[in-house]
C-alpha cells in the first residue's frame, strides 16, 4: 500500500520524528521548494522539558502539546501523516509504515529515544517511565489512585507502600521531579490528605556519585542539599538491581517498599529495521559522519538522541542527548540540505552549549551557562523564562505563565483529577 501523498517534481524529504529536532528541520524547510513529508505516531509535538509537570498535576497536557497540522495548515508543501516508521528499504529509497510506503529522495531519522530498563522485565512492567505525555497522565493518575487507595487502607505496611514514591535517576528529570513531588507533599497533600502528608516519603536513588553529573560538582553538591532540606530521602551510589513483590531492591541489599517507582535512569535510542548494524552504535545511537550523514547509508541523515556523530573530538563518545542538540542538527542538516542546490560543500556539525538548567523546587534551581554556575532564586526565574519562551502557541505561553503565577501564589490548582478514557472492545487505539 502506497501512502497517499502526491508525487511532483520537487525534492521530497522525509522526517521519521516530531520532536523537537525533526519538528525544527520541517519549520527550517517550510520556505523552501522542497516537499516535505512528516511521520510521528503521534499528531502533536511535546515539550519534554516540562513534561515532569504533567506528571505531577502542575499542568495540562495541551499546555506543553501542539498539533503540527496547526503549525503547517496554510503550507501546501508540508504533508504530515500519523503512523509508525516500521521499517527503511534503502534500495528502493523508501520507509514501510502502518499507513502504506513513502518514497524519499532525502530521509532524516529522527525518532528519538525511549526508556531504558536496561534488559530487566520486572522493572520494565511495574515502573512508570515519564518519557512522553502518555506517560506523563498515567503516572498523574497513578499517584493520585496511591493516595486515594491509603486513606482507605488499614494495613500499616501496605499504606507505607502506598505513600512511599521511589524516583530512580540523578539526572536532571529525576531532580525535577522528586523536587516537584516534595513541594506537593508540603503544599498539597498536607491540606487535600490531611492523615497522609506525614506518612509520604520520596526518595531520589542515584546509581552515581553526585546528582546532575554532567554539571559542575558544586551545583550537583547544592541540589542535593536543597533536596534534603525539601524532605526527599537521597541515596547516592545505589543501583537498583530489581523489583519483586512491591519492593525495590537495590545491589547493597537494601529493600525499599514501594507501590509507585519513576524510572528516569536512562534512555536507549528508537531502533528501525533497515539500518544496518555496522550504523549502529552504544545505545542504539545510529552512527553519523560530521554532516549527521548515516554511516553506510546513501541520502539517510539522523539528528536528536537517535543520532551518534562519529569524528568530533570534543565529544568522542557522542553529544549529550539534549534538546539543543537535536535543534543544532537539524539547522545543520536544513543547512546542507539546500546548499546542495546552489553546489555549496556540506558544513559539518559543531555543538554550541547554551547551558544547563534543572529546577528543583519553589525558587530553588542550578544554571550552568558558559563559565558561569549559580543556583538560587536567580537560576529558578532564569529556567522559567527560557522554557516558556521555548513552548509553541501563543496560547499555551499564556496559560502556562498563568499557571505557574497561580501556584507560586495560592498552590490551589484543580487538575488533580483522575481522568481514565472509557474504552470500548472495538477501539484499535
């Protein structure tokens, strides 16, 4: 089955991956004369930053959401078609999708990554990821069913289970939300769970030495501090190995009872049938030259946490798996993918770090930026003016500036709803 799109005289691209590196090459190409075709199981674009937020009831996910076909309804270059990528035929120059096949003349692989369980099923099946919206409204209302099932239960060491929330990762989003968690247990639950905000406990465990790991030590030094003063019970140096029987257990032989567990420890890039395995590199990152050309593959580029560029010094192991990453690859690639037209040699990639920012509570968060590094109120109003200049729609920057005003005043937000779609036999989605 063909897919039904148009075929004409123009170049036609092809981008597997709404995120925020594909969604940046798609705006890039929208002026051009190339026809430019996006595939994405999904028919918006989120905003994973602020997905932590989601998550914990802070925002709505329309806040952080935007449907492309909104962004591109008046480009008649643009063609946007809901499917997943299932396959890469280079020969005949074309993906297999669950909608049909589309022919390229140019592919760029942007799928992102997913969440790694790093091969355990237990952990696989009975933790909660916070990777996408979806995600991010199960564990909604995962924790506000715990809550809910406590003050009903009478069994001590079962309500303790229930109230205890283990956040597995010291990276930024695990701070994030183990921050976000321990201001709703002082702002939140103490008033709407009036029996239960005593018994809550959160805990951060960290396989690493140091939280934020790839920012400077002292900032690492002061959200752990900031932490702890927040009442989130850290555990540095501790790997989680399993979890059996409602337990986490972690390598020391400590159990750590447990009804609700996030795992934020890791991410494994989207893989695709087709790529070859000599392209594949550590972490399923697909392997690029300095121009994010696939290794071994003709016209097939990959940008984003899918991506591994081979030949920078600078980053011998692959770039950090950020947003500003994946926004730098696709300029590049738009770059070059033009240039091709007036002759211009191809320009490699070369990172620009912007910063590293992580919040972790009311007026609490840590700013890399160059040389500099601060925490405090200043890097908290700093992180909030670059993310809400960073969401789509004016609309949404409105109500999420709003949002946050509202809470920083009167933490009396009504999204605490727990909200599941009725599904009926025949749905297929």
């Amino acid at each position: 089955m063909r897919a039904n799109i148009k075929r004409n005289e123009q170049r036609r691209i092809v981008i597997v991956g709404g995120g925020l590196g594909g969604l940046r090459l798609a705006l890039s190409l929208r002026k051009t004369n190339y026809q430019v075709v996006l595939v994405d199981k999904n028919n918006y674009n989120q905003f994973p930053p602020l997905i932590y937020q989601v998550a914990s009831a802070g925002l709505e996910p329309s806040n952080i959401s935007f449907p492309f076909r909104r962004m591109f309804q008046n480009d008649r270059n643009f063609h946007f078609r809901m499917g997943e990528v299932l396959g890469v035929d280079t020969q005949e120059k074309a993906i297999q999708t669950t909608f049909g096949t589309v022919h390229y003349d140019d592919l760029v692989l942007a799928a992102g990554a997913t969440t790694n369980f790093f091969g355990n099923r237990n952990l696989e099946q009975n933790t909660y990821p916070m990777k996408t919206v979806a995600e991010s409204m199960q564990l909604r209302n995962t924790i506000f069913s715990r809550l809910e099932e406590a003050v009903c239960q009478t069994d001590e060491a079962e309500r303790e289970a229930l109230m205890t929330i283990a956040v597995v990762g010291g990276g930024p989003s695990g701070v994030e939300i183990a921050g976000v968690l321990a201001e709703m247990k002082r702002t939140v639950i103490h008033r709407d769970y009036p029996d239960l905000s005593a018994r809550m406990h959160i805990y951060l465990i960290n396989a690493g030495e140091r939280l934020l790991a790839a920012m400077d030590p002292k900032l690492s030094a002061e959200a752990e501090k900031d932490l702890k003063e927040m009442g989130v019970h850290v555990r540095q140096n501790c790997m989680v190995t399993d979890y059996v029987g409602g337990q986490l257990v972690l390598k020391n032989g400590t159990r750590i009872p447990s009804k609700t567990v996030i795992w934020v420890s890791g991410i494994v890039a989207n893989r695709l049938e087709g790529v070859p395995a000599e392209s594949i590199g550590r972490g399923g990152r697909i392997l690029t030259d300095r121009c994010c050309r696939v290794k071994d593959m003709e016209h097939v580029y990959a940008i984003g946490d899918q991506s591994l560029v081979e030949g920078d010094p600078q980053y011998p192991y692959g770039h950090p798996q950020l947003a500003q990453v994946a926004m730098q690859q696709a300029d590049i690639v738009a770059r070059n993918l033009t240039g091709m037209d007036c002759g211009q040699a191809p320009r490699p990639f070369v990172y620009r770090n912007l910063g590293t920012m992580a919040t972790i509570g009311r007026k609490k968060a840590v700013a890399e930026i160059g040389k500099l590094r601060f925490g405090g109120l200043f890097a908290w109003l700093l992180w909030l003016v670059v993310h809400l200049r960073s969401i789509l729609g004016v609309k949404n920057k409105t109500i999420v500036f709003l949002n946050w005003v509202w809470n920083y005043l009167y933490y009396k937000q009504s999204l605490r709803l727990i909200l599941r779609p009725a599904k009926k036999p025949t749905d297929d989605w």
